[in-house]
C-alpha cells in the first residue's frame, strides 16, 4: 500500500496527474470533492456517445450503401 502512495505522489509531482472537480459528489455523501485524474484525460476528453453514434451510423450507412450497390450490380438488367 505505501509503494502505492510513493507512486501516486511521483506521479503527481510530475504532472502526470491533475485534481479535478469529482462528479459524483453532488450524488454521493461520501464522494471527496475533488479527484485526482491522469492529464490525458483532461487534454483529450473521454470518448463522447455523440460522437461515437456519429462514427457508428456513418460505418452503418457506409456498409448499407455498399451491400445496395453490390445488390444492384448482381440483378440482371433486362
């Protein structure tokens, strides 16, 4: 547990980490107020649902496009 502790204050001393606002302290009586995260996550943000429903449904839509023209292609024409 205290090489625990030593790693988390290295990596805090070096910028690693930043302490940010904790969001589930308004829901939780036991929450601290603050949390202590690594700097990616603030520099890049976690992955959005927006965004990852955007990337999905262009995929989807791309695929469907596909398997329609391959379909229209293997119809004989008359």
């Amino acid at each position: 547990m205290a090489a625990c502790a030593v790693n988390r204050q290295t990596d805090v001393a070096s910028g690693d980490y930043v302490e940010i606002s904790n969001p589930d302290y308004t829901r939780y009586a036991n929450a601290p107020a603050t949390i202590w995260v690594p700097k990616r996550y603030v520099e890049d943000g976690p992955a959005r649902g927006g965004e990852l429903l955007k990337k999905v449904a262009g995929e989807v839509a791309d695929g469907l496009s596909r398997s329609l023209k391959q379909g229209a292609e293997q119809v004989p024409h008359q």
